[in-house]
C-alpha cells in the first residue's frame, strides 16, 4: 500500500471490508469517485493458503458429483433448469483435457512437439475469449453498472487468470474427483 495506508496508486481506501486467508479487502474509490473494492492477495501465494485454496476446489468438485448423484439434471422441473445442470456432467472430462492433454499439449508445441496440440486446440483460447467477453458484457450491463462500478482493465490478471488459475482448478478438481469415486472421508478443517 505503500507509504500512505490510506491510498492504494490513485484510489483512495474508504473502509477494511476484511481480511481473509488470501489477503484483505477495501472499499475505496476512484479519483473520478467511482466506487471500487480492491482485494490485495498476500505475497507469496503460501503452501498454506494454496493447500486451502486446493482442498476447498476438490470439495466443490466433490459436492457436484455428489448433487448430480442425488439430484440429477434430468430430474429439474423445467427444461432450461436441466440444459444448465447438465453441463455438470461435462465438468469432469474438461477438467481432464485440461490438466492431461491441453496443458502438456501446449509446451509440447512450444518446444516443438505438436504430438497433443495443433492449430484446432488453439481454438480454445478465442471460445474461451469471447465467452469471457460476453460474460463481461453481461456484467457491465447487469452488474457493475447497477453499483456504479467502474473495474479497471487488467489483461496480466485476466491472463493469469485464464492460464494460472485454470492449472489450479482443474488440478484440485480432478483430486476432488478421485477422493469422491475412493469414497475418502471429508476433511473440513
């Protein structure tokens, strides 16, 4: 936050909204007066906080295979309620392609190899673009506009994001996966 704590750059820190395991959140705003909240992660991202973030990934993945298990989508009442829940069922093999063949099919390419990866994977990266931007669309209209927030444009962290976070995702998930299908006990802690 540098030497003044109640300025973060040109935003001005109104208000601690809190303080997590993965850093403390502010409401501030912008020169202009726009309301913003900045969230500062803590630095380094620690074993500890990654473990975390790793165990409460797999116990989501565990809690949809659990509720497809329960209360599958074809059991919805309305039809548009069943098409959503049953991208649930795709969930898991995405997550595979992922971390199996998308990741390693990439640095293969780039030091090479096409042996995973050609030009149709590379598909990928626009679809998941233009479904962020549509999504983002959305949000300007239906969201932020409404709290008369202005988000800043971050493509590092939209980047980091899309790859990094993704890694890690996909990663806890398809643990989460494995512990359900081994009927492991949960872990709470």
């Amino acid at each position: 936050m540098g030497g003044d704590p109640s300025t973060f750059g040109a935003y001005t820190i109104d208000a601690a909204l809190g303080d997590g395991r993965f850093g403390p959140v502010f409401h501030a705003h912008a020169p202009d007066g726009v309301p913003v909240v900045i969230r500062l992660f803590s630095q380094p991202f620690s074993s500890e906080q990654r473990e975390h973030f790793m165990r409460q990934r797999s116990r989501w993945a565990r809690g949809m295979i659990e509720g497809i298990r329960i209360n599958p989508p074809q059991r919805q009442p309305r039809v548009l309620a069943k098409a959503v829940a049953s991208i649930d069922y795709l969930v898991p093999f995405l997550d595979i392609g992922y971390v199996f063949f998308w990741v390693p099919g990439v640095i293969l390419f780039i030091f090479g190899y096409p042996l995973l990866f050609s030009w149709w994977s590379m598909l990928v990266i626009p679809i998941t673009l233009l479904v962020y931007g549509l999504l983002r669309r959305w949000q300007d209209r239906n969201v932020f506009r409404l709290l008369q927030v202005r988000p800043e444009p971050d493509r590092r962290g939209f980047f980091g994001y899309l790859l990094g976070y993704q890694a890690l995702t996909s990663t806890a998930s398809l643990r989460g996966y494995a512990q359900q299908i081994r009927g492991a006990t949960r872990r709470w802690e």
